[in-house]
C-alpha cells in the first residue's frame, strides 16, 4: 500500500522546508547533496554544508532504544549541472525494518531441523514466556532491589544530617520532612557523578581486562562492577529527586507541569521517549558484551574515543537523567496525592493492575504496531509524514505501565515489609539477597539496564528488545529443544 503514495513536486516561489537536513559537499566543479535516510529523528534544518558528511559514523555500540537506535547513514549522490536549479523537496523516513528482497530465504535453504515441529514450539514458548518472566518473576526482586538501596542512602543522608535513621521512611507526607544540607546532598552526588565519569572512561580497559581472565573471575568481577554501577545510580535518583523535593513547590500542578516539561524537552532534544522507559520492557543479561561499555547514540568523525565516552557522559548522566528523573517524579507525586492516599493495599493494587494491562499488550503486540503501515492506508499515511508520533505514543503508554508497576511494588515494599526493629538492618539484608538472587537468575544488570544494544535473533520485540530469557536459554545446551536454530546452524 505504501507504494502508491507518491511525492508531487512543484516549482514554486516560496521557500521549501526540508523535514531531514539535506547536505551539501563540494566536488571539483560540480556539487553534490547527500540525503540522509536515518531511522531517528533529526533537527530540520533548511541547508547545511558538510564538507566531511561521508566520514561521520555511528559508534559500534548504541543504547539499548531498539528501533530509534541510530542506524548507519546512507548517503546516495544526486548531481546538478551548473546552469540548472537544485529543486528541494521534502523527505520523508520510512523505517528500514525489512531486509532487501536479494537476502530473503529461500525454503530450500532453511535447514530441515528448522522446519520441524520443535522449531516451531520453541519460538511460540519464548514469545509467550519473556514478558511473562520478565514482568512477573524478575520485576518484583528487581523492584525490591531498587527500593533497599534507596532506603538505605536516605539512612546514610540521615547519619550525615544528625537525623533520626528512620526519618523520611515512615510517611510519605513531604511537607512534614526536614531538609537536608545542601553541602551533604552536593558532597554525595558529587562523589557519585566522580564514579559513573571513571565508569564511562574506563570502560573499553574494563573490558579488554575481564575479557582476558578466567570465567569464574570474570563473573565475579562483573558482578561487583554491576553492584556498584547499580548503587551509585540508586545514588543519582535519591539525591536529584530529594534536591527536587526540597527546593520547588510540591503543588500538583507545578510538578506536572515539570514533569510534561521534561518530556517535551526528551522529544525535542534526542526525538524519542525511550529513554523513560525501563524493566520490566527492556532486561538484560549479565556478559561483558552488554554490562560494561556505555552505547553511544552519537555520529562522530575522527574523534578520540575517551572523548566519545565523556561527551556520552555528559549526554545521558547530566542531561537526560535530570529529564527523566523529573518526569517520574511529578507523576509519582501525583499517584501518591491523589490515589486513595489513606489506602495502600488499594492503591498499590490498582497501579498493579493498570500497569500490567498496558504492560502485555504493549510487549506482545509490538510487530502488530510496527506493521500498521502494511495494513492500513491510514498508518500508511502517518509512517510516511509523522515516522515517530506514534512511536512515542507507545513510548509515553509503556512509561506509564513502568510507573504504574513500579509504584504498585515499591508501596507494598514499604507498607508491608518490616524485619527488624531498625530499617537499616531489614534493607541491608533485602538488599543483597536481592541482588544475589538476579545474579544467579543471571540479570543482575537489569538493575541498570542494557548499558547498550541487544541483538533479538529472533525479533519478537523489534520496539523493546526484550531477549534475556532467549540468551539464558541458549547458554545451557542441555536443553536441547529449547535450543537456538541459528546456533544448530552454526555448529
């Protein structure tokens, strides 16, 4: 259907605006434009001259946005004659989903092991079954993870203060919290922003070393490396949501206008919202090849790596964590004011509920959305003039089933929970074993989630590559016919 939408061009005397930069080289006596056909959005711009366009180049690792992930740039050359008129047009990106029709397989040469009954079995189980996994077995620990490790820097803020340890763990009413230092807050985050720039400048040595040992001190060494990752990003979110709380009004709608703020500012500075987004949609496991080099959505030339990683740094832990920590935060506040305030099991039971009702359509039905503009004329329409409105459609429904959800657990964590006699104690010990316990389930680093992209060989989740059961499944060959047809034919 998409081939019967054609581009009509008019010569006119206005001036034409371009929905993609197109760019302009100079080549001896002729010039040369480069249109760019890229899945993510870029800034519209009307002219740009870049003399060195065919040398800028994605990085070989990218964050973990499956489908608005940079892709390589393809550069196709259009000449002009110097007395004829360069005609602009508007361009428009369809998504390079489908492989060119020369790399279709053909039945003959599909291994006979592929077409067997097993094959078949073995890719609905693992459909059906990772976001079920992932949302119903992995979240809550995950979950459970996350809020220890909060409650316990509010503790260490609280020793720092000379508060009471149980202060800001007992009531969720702000207005009645003591405001901690702006030195402690200043002096803790410093120190955790310190540790995630040696992460990210450190990371290529890191790997080059753990990649060289032995297994078992390799998964060691990881798992350390993925505790304190996880832990200064616990820090991050304490201290930027505590700053946020003490230093601007609580009223809703100042912290909803924060937060649509915010959003609005991700859309307009990266083009997408996938950056809010995070478990139980997007899970890793725990390799070197996803736990310890950063993905870098950046097109550079020429550039130093160690300079790559610093402006990655300065891109996803200054900037578009202060967006995403806002837009969680006012909706956050939201929920807690405003559903059923005095009845937690109530509330933290509808939040579930929600959460998880957007949470498995939206994860099994991600190859039907992304073919809408197969089927329809309508969505035919709107992949070809808006290529990623409704993409963020998507992208703001599953961050709300990741609030939803998150907040569902994290209220009956807090109401429910009660080990000890002092908090410290209970979130200490919660802590660990909860981290033990995704360390043995092998996706301790979706604590922090994929550093970068993982690769769905069998493509059930092209908008959130949720893979990890596949890859947990494909490292134990004694499950044979859960096994890998792409790894039998490989063998």
């Amino acid at each position: 259907m998409a081939q019967n939408y054609q581009q009509v061009q008019q010569i006119t005397d206005r001036r034409q605006s371009t929905a993609l930069p197109i760019f302009f080289r100079e080549e001896h006596d002729r010039r040369v434009s480069l249109c760019i056909n890229a899945q993510h959005r870029l800034s519209t711009v009307s002219q740009i001259y870049l003399p060195n366009g065919t040398e800028y180049h994605p990085q070989l690792l990218l964050p973990p946005n499956g489908l608005d992930a940079p892709q390589q740039l393809f550069l196709t050359e259009t000449t002009e004659q110097d007395n004829e008129t360069m005609q602009r047009r508007r361009i428009s990106i369809i998504p390079q989903k489908y492989p060119p029709l020369q790399e279709t397989i053909n039945e003959e040469d599909v291994p006979e092991f592929n077409q067997e009954p097993n094959s078949q079995r073995r890719r609905i189980f693992l459909f059906f079954a990772q976001p079920i996994v992932s949302g119903l077995l992995v979240l809550p620990i995950l979950v459970l993870f996350w809020q220890c490790g909060w409650n316990l820097t509010l503790i260490v803020l609280n020793r720092l203060n000379s508060f009471a340890s149980a202060l800001h763990l007992k009531k969720i009413d702000l207005e009645e919290y003591a405001d901690y230092s702006r030195r402690s807050l200043l002096i803790v985050y410093t120190i955790a922003q310190i540790c995630l720039l040696m992460f990210y400048l450190a990371q290529d040595f890191l790997f080059n070393f753990l990649n060289g040992r032995h297994w078992f001190l390799r998964n060691i060494l990881l798992k350390l490396h993925i505790l304190g990752l996880a832990s200064i990003y616990i820090i991050q979110w304490v201290i930027l949501w505590t700053f946020w709380d003490q230093y601007t009004p609580h009223e809703c709608y100042f912290e909803l206008t924060l937060s649509f703020s915010s959003i609005f500012a991700l859309i307009v500075f990266t083009g997408h919202l996938s950056d809010l987004i995070c478990a139980p949609f997007l899970m890793s496991y725990d390799s070197i090849e996803y736990c310890l080099q950063f993905g870098c959505p950046l097109l550079t030339r020429q550039m130093k790596q160690w300079k790559i990683n610093l402006l990655n740094y300065i891109l996803y832990e200054i900037i578009i964590s202060n967006l995403t920590i806002i837009a969680w935060r006012g909706f956050y506040h939201f929920l807690d004011k405003h559903l059923y305030p005095d009845n937690f099991a109530m509330s933290a039971g509808l939040c579930l509920i929600i959460g998880y009702v957007l949470y498995f359509p939206l994860m099994y039905f991600q190859t039907y959305f992304e073919d809408l503009h197969l089927k329809y004329e309508f969505w035919t329409f709107v992949s070809i003039n808006f290529p990623q409105f409704y993409r963020n459609i998507r992208h703001l429904l599953a961050f709300v089933s990741c609030l939803f959800i998150w907040r569902g657990f994290w209220l009956l964590y807090d109401t429910y929970i009660y080990i000890f006699e002092e908090y410290y104690q209970t979130s200490l010990m919660l802590f660990l074993i909860s981290f033990l316990v995704l360390a043995f389930l092998q996706t301790s680093s979706s604590t922090n989630g994929p550093l970068s992209n993982i690769t769905d060989e069998y493509n059930f989740f092209p908008l959130y590559p949720n893979c990890y059961l596949s890859i947990v499944l494909e490292r134990y060959p004694h499950l044979d016919w859960l096994r890998s047809p792409i790894i039998e034919r490989n063998r």
